[in-house]
C-alpha cells in the first residue's frame, strides 16, 4: 500500500471539510473494497477520511412505510434489524447474503452506493425501490444516481449520509452468486408500489452496471406472478461475457432470477 | 501515528505509519502471530479477529481504525495452555486442520458465528455452518472435518 494521511471524521460535515482540504482524498466506509484496492496499488489517495466514528451516519430509521437508513449502516446491521425484516424483507434478504459474515459487519450501504460495483448487490434494491439518495449537499433520485460502472452522480466532494425509501407492498430479490467472490453474476430487485408502480432492476449481468428493465417491468405490473416473465424477450445486448459466463448466458439468469425474486 | 487500542484484554498503544493494516500492526507490532495472512485480497479470511465482538478480516481494515476497539485474536480465546476454548478443544479432538495455516481464521469465524445464532436463538445446521465459512478458505480442502468441528463447538459454547 502506497502512504497516505489517516483522518478519523467524527461527523459528515467535518469529512466533508477534510476532504475539501485534501489534494487527492478518499472516503473511507466499510474499506471492503478501498482497502483491497489500496493493497493492490491500484488507489493511491493521499488522504484517506474514516468515517466510522461518524455518529450521524449510523441507524436505521422506520416510520410508517418509511425507512431511512443511514450511510454507515453495515450489511449485517440491516440483515438484523428485526422492523426493517417485517416492513420489507427483501433488503434484509439480500444484506444478509452479501459477501461473507466478515465483510457483512464492516461493509457498508453508502460504500456500496458510492462504489457502484456493476456486480454489487445494493444498487439493485434502491434502483428497483425507487429510493432517494442524501448526500452531504443534496438529495438524488435513483433514477439520476447510478451512472454505469463504478460512476454515479456524486460530486468529487459529495459525501452520501443516508438512503432513504418507502416500503414496497411486494418485493424480492434473486441473485446468482459468481461462487467464488459472492458478487452477482445477475441479480434482479423486483418491487411494486401501493399505487401498483412495478419496478425491476438488473445488476451483476450489464455492461453499464446496475439498470432497470422496461419488458419485465412492464410484464410483471399486468401480471406479478413467476409465469408473467416466460414471454419476456430478455437481449443479450450490452450484458457482460467473461469468463464466468456469456452474455446469452447472463439474459437466460436474469429471467430466471427474476422468478425466483417473486418467490 | 500513535494508535492505542485493547488487544486480548490488555490496553496496547504503538507509534505506526498511517497506512498499516491491523494484521500488520498485531503480527509485526504486537508480535502475536497467530493472526495469519493467507491472500492477498481479502478472500481467505485466515486473519479474521473479533473487533468489538464481531468477526472482521484483520487484512481488509486499517489499524487506525481500530483506535480504541477491543480486539480479540486467537491468542486471548484461551484461558490458559491447559484450558482451551471449547471451539479450540473441538478442532482438536475432531481433527478440524490439515496443516493448519487456516485454522486461526476458521476458529475466530467460528466462535462468531456461534455467538450469533445462540444470541438470535438459531439452530446451527451443517448447511448453515458451511453457508457461513464462505469468507474461510482452507486451502488443503479439509473442510469436512472443520465443519464437524464448529458443529461440535457450538454444543459445548455457552457463551464466546
């Protein structure tokens, strides 16, 4: 690992000065994935803001059907929450199978989001979920967040503090686990409103990352039901072909996921 | 920089550079050695520790970080030479390593993962111990008699 300055935020405001202040600063989360990167030489910031002694960016709010969580919030915290579990099991479903039990008590969703792994499992969930995220200088819809792979709309010095969102009355999520690493090799959030608004959103299997798809969506909202999906024409164009898998490969997952999301 | 934190039960403070891992600050600073480093990209889970209660990969954060936790690493589980860990007593009676290297890792998974399905009042099955091995990587492939191992761990743990 290259050297770098260690600063320990004790609130949002005060890293988001320290960044400010920084030549080449990084924001430090959970570190699951900046840390591995930073071993590897592939980062090199020359400073990096720990946010976990943050107090503001901790907890998970519910009120009604809607649920705020903050951004230092990690996976195994809201796999635990019991609330969060009755409101919306599908966000605790999917916390639950992030990664391993380590990465789940450090990792967090706001690291997640700001990350935006193509292959991560969060933008799934607030994308499909219609959710808004809240930075250090605004809130942003998750239709304008999520700009393809590892690019979002945030700011250089933009710092997300919570994710917020209202319950759906029906939700889930399927993912193919690539089985070595855990992350998606697809993973589809299904979701629907209590104005009947379905939403479906794809991760793991795109070229340009995490995205909504219109035929299922438009499928699933006359009919949500695993039989709705057979007559989906699912292309292969722009999905992923590596190693693990081709892209007709990945279209064929994504139907499949998307069944076993409605259970 | 000057980092102070509780390591096995005793307060611990060293002067580090800004950059160093907590594995490096408790193998090379510290000198306990039974945290071990089995990767290069946080995938083999060898040097897992419990930081305040809860099992982290020792490699994938910064010692700094980790200012003023309490940390728990293979060495403080035991009482004594005589008096292992019930977790500790089970992997040696069930033959639960091949040449080891992994053990302390699968070990400090193991007492976690045990803790939590007792404090949630869940039952530990194999499917679920093997299910939460999967940030453990025994590199010998022994896994069948570390499963057994936890399995008979979790019977004799009352508490971590």
């Amino acid at each position: 690992m290259y050297e770098t300055n260690f600063h320990k935020a004790a609130t949002a405001q005060e890293a988001a000065a320290l960044l400010n202040a920084s030549e080449d600063g990084k924001i430090l989360a959970g570190g699951q994935t900046l840390i591995p990167t930073m071993k590897q030489r592939l980062a090199d910031p020359t400073d990096v803001i720990d946010l976990s002694g943050a107090a503001d960016l901790r907890g998970i709010n519910i009120s009604g059907d809607q649920v705020t969580i903050g951004a230092m919030v990690t996976h195994a915290e809201v796999a635990g929450h019991a609330a969060l579990a009755a409101l919306c099991p599908s966000i605790s479903q999917l916390a639950a199978n992030i990664g391993d039990p380590s990465v789940r008590h450090r990792g967090t969703i706001g690291g997640s989001l700001a990350n935006n792994d193509p292959a991560a499992d969060y933008p799934a969930a607030v994308l499909a979920l219609n959710a808004r995220i809240r930075t250090s200088l605004r809130e942003i819809a998750a239709d304008d967040y999520f700009e393809g792979m590892f690019t979002t709309a945030l700011e250089d010095h933009e710092i997300i503090t919570a994710i917020s969102f209202t319950a759906p009355t029906q939700g889930g999520y399927g993912k193919f686990p690539n089985p070595a690493s855990r992350y998606a090799m697809a993973g589809v959030f299904v979701a629907k409103s209590a104005d009947g608004t379905v939403r479906v959103a794809v991760t793991g299997a795109s070229e340009d990352g995490v995205h909504r798809h219109g035929g299922l969506e438009a499928a699933l909202s006359a009919d949500w039901s695993a039989s709705a999906v057979d007559g989906v024409e699912i292309s292969s164009d722009g999905l992923l072909s590596d190693l693990h898998g081709n892209a007709e490969y990945r279209a064929n997952l994504i139907k499949v996921m998307t069944k076993r999301a409605l259970g | 920089m000057k980092i102070a934190m509780t390591v096995n039960g005793k307060s611990v403070s060293r002067d580090v550079a800004d950059n160093t891992l907590l594995v490096e600050y408790i193998r090379d600073n510290l000198r306990l050695t039974g945290t071990h480093v089995g990767c290069d990209t946080s995938q083999c889970g060898a040097c897992v520790v419990h930081v305040d209660g809860k099992a982290m990969k020792s490699c994938t954060m910064l010692a700094a970080s980790a200012e003023g936790a309490a940390v728990t690493t293979v060495e403080g589980l035991a009482k004594s030479k005589d008096d292992l860990h019930p977790m500790q007593v089970a992997f040696k009676e069930n033959h639960g390593l091949q040449c080891g290297f992994c053990t302390p890792g699968m070990i400090m998974t193991a007492t976690d993962m045990v803790a939590r399905y007792q404090l949630e009042g869940k039952t530990l099955t194999e499917e679920s111990i093997r299910h939460e091995l999967e940030g453990n990587i025994c590199r010998c492939t022994g896994y069948h008699n570390i499963v057994k191992s936890i399995a008979d761990g979790a019977s004799k743990m009352t508490s971590v």
